[in-house]
C-alpha cells in the first residue's frame, strides 16, 4: 500500500518536470526564432516549420518522423 501511494507522486512529479522542461525548451527556441525572422530573411512558413522542428527535437523523433513533420525547406540567411 505504501508502495502505490509513493509511485504516483513520483510519476506526477516527472510528467511535470517534463512539461517544464519543454516549456523552457519551448522558450529559448521561440526567442530564437522571433529573432531570426526579425533580422533575418527566411523561408516560407519558416515560424510554422521551426515549431515543429522544436517538437521534433525535444521528443527525439527519428530522421523518417522528422521528414513526415518537417514538410517544406527551412532555410534562413542575412539581409542584403
């Protein structure tokens, strides 16, 4: 009994940690990507593609998912 009353606490704890753990995650790649699209040219529905590829990367999807999500070219680069 004692034993079940710990676990779930503890399974709680670690779902949270998680979902805090992807909304710093989430943080820094949204600030990086609000200031790329701010000083910077980049692709068509580059802000759309760059949250997926955040997702993507911070669950470890595989190359093939990552294809599946990912679905148009990211790109970016200087103004001229």
């Amino acid at each position: 009994e004692l034993k079940r009353t710990l676990v779930h606490p503890v399974k709680q704890q670690q779902k949270a940690a998680l979902v805090d753990d992807y909304d710093v995650f989430y943080q820094y790649c949204s600030r990086l990507v609000a200031y790329i699209t701010a000083h910077m040219v980049t692709s068509p529905e580059f802000v759309v593609q760059m949250d997926r590829l955040t997702l993507a990367c911070h669950t470890k999807l595989t190359k093939q998912v990552l294809y599946s999500v990912v679905t148009k070219n990211v790109w970016f680069h200087h103004h001229d």
